[in-house]
C-alpha cells in the first residue's frame, strides 16, 4: 500500500509538471489524501485508527496520523485486492450480508495490510459497526482502545460530557505518545480548522449556483474526508483550491457539466470503486451532482483557547448522528439551498443509515416536490454491484424527473 500511494502522488505531479493547466482542486486535494496514506504506512509516523467522528485537529496536533477506519475502506476496495480482502473477511466469519466497508477493513487486517496503531480511539456514533471493528483491532492488534461516547442530544450537559472526555482523550494520547499537547500548537490548529472551514463554506455556497461550477466528481466525499486534515495548513490550502477553481469558473461562465439541465442531490455514501454512473447522469442526462448530504458546514467557529466544547458541538452536529428526523431536516434545507430536482439514495447493504431510513426520506422529500430514487447497492464490493440493472433504474428516475417540472419552477 505505501507503493501504491507513493504512485498514486508521483503519478499526479508529473502530470501537472507536463501539463501546469491540468492542475486541478481535485487532484490537489487528491494528493494530500495520497501524503497521508504514505505517513500512515510509514515507519516513522505515530498512528492510530479512529472513528469518523474523532477530533482529528488534536490528534494532527499531537503529531499523530490518524484516519478512521471506513476511509481506509474505500481506498482499499478501489485497487485489484480489494474483492480478496472482502473474501478473507467472510473466511474469517464475517456474513457477505454486512457492511463491505467493515469487512474490507478486517480482510485487509487478516492480510497484514493494515498498519499496527500505537493505539485506536472509537466513537460510538454514527455507527455502532465501525465501533466494533475497531473493538476487534484492538483485540487483533493487542493494543488499547479509547471509546468516545456521542450523546444523541444537543443539551448543553450532553456538550460538557463528550468534552470532557475529548479532554480525556487528549490525556490518552499523551500517555501512550509521551507527548503532551502543547498548548501554542493547539490554538494554531483550532485556528487552522477556523480557517478551513470558513474556505470551505464560501465552496460550498458557490456549488449552490445555478449553474453550478461543481460535477459530480469535484466534491465527492469531500466533506467526510477534509476533517482527516482539520489543524493542519493543508486543509486550508485545498479548500482555498476549491474557492479559487470555482469562483474562476463562475466568472467565465463554465458550469462544472456544461448545458446543466437537472441537479441532483446524492445522499450518505458515493460508490468507491470505478463505475460509470455519474458519467452517465452528466453525458446523457446533462445532470449535475451539486450536494452531498455530508458536504455542510453544520458547526460555529471553535474558540482556539478552550476548544473542547466547540469540538463537542461539532461531533453532535453531524448529520449522520441523532435521529433520522433531525437528518430529514437537514437534507430537506440543502434541497432547497441547492434547488435540486432529485435526489440518489445509494441504501449500502447492511448500513443503519443507508437503509434504515429510507422510507422516512422519500415521504419527507417527497412532501416538498423532490422525488428520491433508493439504489440496493453495496458502496464497496463490486461483486454486489449490478451495474446494467443500476443503470436502468436510473434512466427511468431521470425520464420521471424530465416530464416533471422543478418544485423550484412552479
């Protein structure tokens, strides 16, 4: 894997260096996700494996490299291994039926393709299956686990419990590192975080054009994945990136799919691996994916002195934590900031979020004019994946959506 990285950069620098106009958000941003594979598989970098909702500002603080577990997932699965290592899981006693993300991670652990942590830190939300992964590494790796317990309420005692125990964590990862945090750095990466996030908002409100300067490529799983990068210079410079490429866009008037004709909200998880849809939806149907669920800035500005609550607030307010009815009302306020005409629910098998909800999203979206279009798929194992019966059902959504006007139309 660190070969695979180490290509995976080189490859996109030479391209730029032979071409500078190439030079892309994308591949900017492609690159940094490719530096932090390489730290993760060297020798010399202190890591651990977290969950997603981990403060990565702090753990990039204290010199530790660090990525949750579902993001080494999607990597794995895209390269010629990734059916192997979804294999040795089921050999291992893993059921085909749950999540691939999940079973890739334990194949790749069994194959020695995982990293030893110096030690791992779990969350106990969004996903109670990620959470035990991690449980099973621990085990598997023999080193200790830090659970972080997410309240599901946004009361301010549910605040002050999840930051005191960011604050234990902090301790953690002190005791095992030798390292305290020090406190200059941790203002410097609170305001680094500031920073991004401020960048990546003004992105995030340029997509909402119309037209929008976004395809469905520019953003994919940008917003799960920037917060792998929050305290570090790095996650203000690809958002910077971002805001330079589309406002350039916008002023010369390029949409990111030229003739946009429909836009499309894609919700929770994109496909990991090579497929063909999104070309499809932009060359056939003139349809841009202008949203992701998780592409939001859903948290205020953290106070760099006393960052813990801030960090708190920013954990609870993730769409994917709570109850599926404060996550409706999140994705109804982006299909309306977006005007989007329908939205793709990819329901990953075996997934709470993917698929315990649907029913309650398509009622609640349907009530404001925005038909969703609910896809049995598996994000990760291509062997669960039928492309030709996918197809179809996409082509007959778009027809639907094209002979009916925009409920932002009428």
């Amino acid at each position: 894997m660190l070969q695979y990285f180490e290509n995976l950069e080189s490859g996109i620098n030479n391209a730029i260096k032979e071409n500078p106009e190439s030079a892309s958000a994308r591949k900017r941003y492609t690159i940094e996700i490719a530096r932090l594979g390489k730290r993760l598989y060297s020798d010399t970098d202190r890591k651990a494996w977290a969950g997603a909702l981990v403060p990565f500002d702090l753990l990039n603080t204290m010199g530790v490299t660090s990525c949750y577990a579902e993001f080494m997932a999607s990597v794995l699965v895209s390269t010629d291994i990734g059916m192997e290592l979804l294999e040795n899981a089921e050999q291992t006693g893993y059921a085909s039926d749950t999540c691939g993300y999940h079973r890739a991670i334990i194949g790749a652990a069994h194959k020695c393709l995982m990293p030893i942590p110096e030690f791992l830190i779990s969350t106990t939300s969004p996903c109670t299956g990620g959470q035990a992964v991690l449980e099973n590494l621990a085990r598997l790796f023999k080193r200790d686990l830090f659970v972080i317990h997410i309240p599901q309420d946004e009361s301010d005692q549910s605040v002050n419990f999840l930051a005191d125990q960011i604050e234990d964590m902090v301790e953690f990862v002190a005791n095992h590192t030798g390292s305290p945090l020090d406190k200059n750095k941790q203002c410097k990466a609170i305001e680094n975080t500031n920073k991004a996030r401020e960048v990546m908002s003004d992105v995030y409100n340029l997509a909402k054009q119309v037209p929008s300067p976004a395809n469905g490529r520019d953003l994919s799983n940008f917003g799960i994945v920037m917060p792998l990068f929050f305290g570090t210079e790095a996650a203000v410079e690809i958002a910077q990136f971002y805001r330079d490429e589309f406002k350039s866009r916008i002023n010369a008037n390029n949409s990111g799919v030229p003739g946009e004709s429909l836009r499309l909200m894609w919700l929770q998880n994109r496909i990991q691996f090579k497929n063909t849809l999104v070309k499809m939806l932009e060359s056939e149907y003139k349809a841009a994916i202008v949203i992701d669920e998780l592409n939001d800035i859903t948290w205020d500005p953290i106070d760099p002195n006393d960052p813990y609550v801030g960090l708190a607030r920013r954990s609870i307010s993730s769409p994917l934590h709570g109850t599926a009815k404060r996550r409706i009302k999140h994705i109804i306020e982006l299909a309306e900031a977006y005007r989007i005409d329908g939205a793709i629910n990819p329901c990953h098998w075996g997934c709470r979020q993917g698929t315990g909800a649907r029913g309650l999203i398509d009622s609640s979206m349907k009530e404001i004019g925005v038909p969703v279009l609910n896809l049995e798929v598996d994000c990760v194992d291509r062997g669960n994946f039928a492309e030709g019966q996918l197809i179809t059902r996409i082509e007959a959504f778009m027809e639907m959506i094209e002979s009916h006007p925009s409920p932002w139309k009428k």
